[in-house]
C-alpha cells in the first residue's frame, strides 16, 4: 500500500518518482570544476576523499553526519537560545523533546555520537569483555577495544549479500546471539548492542521483531540492550514500510516502541535531528549516576555537554521533526531512486536501499582491482574525478592492519554515496546515476591505490595515496573524448 506521507509519489507512466515534500529558501551557490582541476584536487588530497576542499566539490555526498538541511523551525529557533552555562532553558527543552521521542527520563548531552561511545565504553567495558552486535561502525568499534573489551559482530547470514531482497539485513542473528551468552558467559558480556540502519554495510535496518527477540535474550540473561539511534528515524521508515505489522503504525510510536526496548539509546544528532551534539538517555537513574561524572569530565556541564545552547535549541527541534513522515522518507526515497536506477543499468549496488546512502559494491564494479589495492577507495576517487561528487569509501582502508601489519581485508568494499536529509533534488539524484552508469562503462581504466603516507589510527580520516599506475590520465582522456568537453 502507498505510504500517503511518503515522499515517492506515482506519475502517470506508473514509475514511482520522489519528489521534495519542501521548498528551497535557502541556496548555496555549488561549482562543477572542469574535469583537469578535479583530478589536480584528488592528487593534492592523496586521492582520500576526507581531504578534499568543498571549493573543488560539486555533490557533496561524503556523510549525512551534520549535513541534513535545517527546516526553517531548527533555524529560527537558534535565535531564541538561553545561554547559560548552567540551567539554560534551552537544555529543558531539548530534554523534553528527548524524552517525549525516545520515552527516556534522563537525559546526558554530549558533542557528537562518538563522545556518547567514549562514555559508555569507558563505563560499561571491563578488559575481556565482548560486546555482540548487529555490525560495528568505525568510532564504536575503537572505542570498545580502546577500553579493552571485543566487538562480536553476529549479523545474519543475508547481511552481507550485496543483491538482497530480504527487508531487514541488519538484524542480529538470534542463535548466534544466544551461542554468545553460552560460550562466554554473561558476566563476560558488557552489553548487546543495536544499530539502527547498520552504516557500514549499507544503512541496512533490522525489524522491530528482532529487536524484541534480542531484548528478550538480554533480559533472560540480566544484561543491557544499548541501541545506537543515530540513524533510528530511517530505520523506524522501514519497520513502517516493510513489517507488516506497522504498516499503519505512526513513526512517533515505532521509535517509542524501539526505544523502550533498549536501557540505553545513544545518538549522534549530527545525523537524527539534523544538527550538531549527541546524547545518552535511559530510564535508570543507576545507570544515568554512572555515567554522569565522566559526562562533565569530557564533555561539560551537565545541562550543555559540549554543545552550543543554539545546537540544543535546534536539537529539540529536529529531533520532533524526525517523527514526520515526510522528513524521514524522504533521504530513503532519493536513496532507492538512485539504487533502483543503478541496479536496472547493471550497476552493482547494495539491494534493497537502505539509509544513509547509494552503497556501490567496489568489488563487483572493478573485479580486477584486488582488495589489497583498494577497490572502494579507487572507485571514489575515480567518481570524484569525473564528476566532482565526492563520496566516502567504506571498505579495506577503512579498516586496519593486524599484529603482524597486514592489511585486515573489509567483509565488503563500498563507495558510499550519502544522501543527506532534503539537500539534494532530483536533476542531481539523476546526475550522480549517469555518470556513475558512464563509469560502470569505462571500468577497466580505473586502476588501484597505493599508500604514501599511513597513520596508525583511523587510517582513512588523513592517510594519503597515490595511483598504482597513471589509470587517473587515461580516465580523463576517456571522459573528454565521449564527453567532448570537461565537465
Ligand atoms: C555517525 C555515527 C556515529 C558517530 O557519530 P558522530 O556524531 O559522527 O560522532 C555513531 N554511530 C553511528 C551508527 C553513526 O552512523
């Protein structure tokens, strides 16, 4: 049945079309660079996508993290903020959109979603300790080891199938789950974690009753459920969209009753409520007393945690906007626009779309790149090239080396194309599909990466690359010559 709120609606031909449930106010000028400056901008970046300047940028799909548009509400709302390093009135606001969303009594702010990861590990983590989840992102799994404990990654056996037509690849796999809690005991087990639209193996959701079944699993065996909600809007879109259950259930209420499952939700607020900040929140005042000194050890005090009383005041707002249907559907509709297109060129991608983004499987697009060469990153050098649109690899660099420095080979090589909340129309969706099907064309030009300069730590913010061999060259010529011009 046709979601009426949904921001996909059918044209007379019968396709299904998002269109933009918004209009524009506010612009912000964007340049396309001819295609000889882009390729100088990528070799000045060291073909990492994380050091490009915007100024070279034409799409700027790197993240979603702190990039969703701003509703006119967010924005004016920051006029009125309260400062005040104590009890500002802005923080009681926030508070209480926090709890009527989320149904959590007690509220800690912090500056992003990984001070809540900082917090929560360094609390809940002893040495030993393993942590089960659904899949790990990048800053959680790091903070988890830095305090000791061993990320267990229990995802079904559909997960990581790049072509799918199964509605919920982000669930936890149950008797995997239970296999945990017998093979090293509860007291071992710090807590089972949740992320609502997996990230990192394409903003997959998982259902509302596999949240239940790990609930039940956690309880029976006295420990905590910590959900990541940073991107729960979109999942609670697709409970709504594919559980039938919920199919005429109200967003407001699937996130409350996602919520209640869990004793802890932590988010970034860069990505739910479109703004800056983060938070934890739960009903435990135990819990809530554990975590409360470090909060204004690392963060602040208690009642800004790092944020600016105008991110909080935006904050509030955002996050009640994120129960509106046409808000939250409409990155996912742009999203399967996009991957629908691909996917009926060939073009391999993540299926069924998810959240967040466009995932490109790197290894079914370049075949001939080995992992060791680093396909994803290759592919999102090689898009920026031709198209000015920046996208993030998700795959072997963004990964790391083990004890004897050899590269850990990532599950899957994705070139993630974000899609962030309302800031990109249709013409450009239909931009990034064209020359990313001209690219699945001319594949066998791109060539590996190789690096220049590795950091040790989260390695794919600031290493640097370089070509394997000039493939960046004859890219260029190839464009120019079908193209018959630089752009
Ligand atoms: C982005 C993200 C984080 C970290 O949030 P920041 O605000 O960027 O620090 C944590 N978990 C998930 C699932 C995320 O997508």
């Amino acid at each position: 049945m046709a979601n009426p709120n949904s921001t996909t609606i059918k044209f007379q031909s019968g396709e299904q079309i998002p269109v933009e449930l918004h209009k524009v106010r506010i612009v912000q000028k964007l340049f396309l660079k001819p295609i000889e400056e882009r390729m100088q901008a990528i070799e000045k970046a060291g073909f990492n996508t994380f050091l490009l300047n915007t100024k070279d940028i034409f799409l700027d799909m790197l993240t979603d993290s702190g990039t969703n548009a701003m509703s006119d509400n967010q924005v004016s709302s920051m006029l009125q903020a309260d400062d005040a390093y104590a009890g500002s009135q802005s923080f009681y606001k926030m508070e209480q959109a926090l709890q009527d969303v989320f149904g959590k009594h007690y509220v800690l702010p912090v500056h992003q979603g990984r001070a809540a990861e900082n917090i929560i590990s360094q609390v809940f983590i002893k040495k030993g300790d393993v942590i089960p989840m659904n899949y790990h992102f990048t800053t959680t799994k790091e903070h988890m080891e830095l305090n000791g404990g061993k990320v267990l990654e229990i995802y079904t056996d559909e997960a990581l199938k790049i072509k799918s037509d199964v509605p919920f690849k982000g669930n936890i796999d149950i008797d995997k789950l239970k296999s945990v809690f017998a093979e090293y005991g509860k007291d071992h087990v710090a807590f089972v974690r949740m992320e609502a639209s997996t990230n990192l193996i394409g903003g997959q959701p998982f259902s509302m009753q596999n949240l239940r079944d790990v609930k039940k699993i956690a309880e029976e065996n006295d420990t905590m459920l910590v959900l990541d909600a940073s991107l729960i809007g979109e999942n609670a879109y697709f409970i709504k969209k594919r559980e039938p259950e919920f199919r005429d259930a109200e967003i407001k209420d699937i996130l409350l009753e996602m919520c209640s499952y869990a004793d802890l939700v932590y988010f970034s607020s860069r990505k739910v409520s479109s703004t800056r900040g983060g938070g934890i929140v739960t009903n435990s005042k135990d819990l809530f007393l554990k975590m409360r000194d470090l909060l204004v050890l690392f963060e602040g005090f208690l009642t800004y945690g790092g944020m600016s009383v105008r991110e909080i005041e935006a904050m509030a707002v955002g996050i009640n906007e994120t129960c509106d249907d046409t808000v939250i559907s409409q990155s996912p509709s742009f999203i399967e626009y996009a991957v629908n297109s691909l996917d009926a060129a060939g073009v391999p991608v993540i299926t069924p779309a998810g959240a967040l983004g466009c995932h490109v499987d790197s290894m079914g697009f370049l075949p001939h790149i080995p992992q060791e060469a680093y396909p994803a990153g290759a592919l999102a050098a090689a898009m920026y090239i031709i198209s000015g649109v920046r996208g993030m690899e998700r795959g072997t660099i963004s990964s790391v080396r083990d004890e004897n420095c050899n590269d850990i080979l990532a599950d899957v090589e994705l070139l993630r194309l974000a899609f962030p909340r309302r800031v990109f129309t249709l013409s450009q969706t239909m931009f990034v599909v064209d020359r990313l099907k001209w690219l699945y064309k001319n594949r066998e030009l791109v060539g590996g990466l190789k690096w220049v300069e590795e950091p040790p730590l989260l390695r794919f913010f600031m290493g640097r690359l370089t070509s394997t061999t000039d493939w960046p060259q004859k890219l260029v010529a190839k464009f120019k010559e079908d193209f018959g011009e630089s752009l």
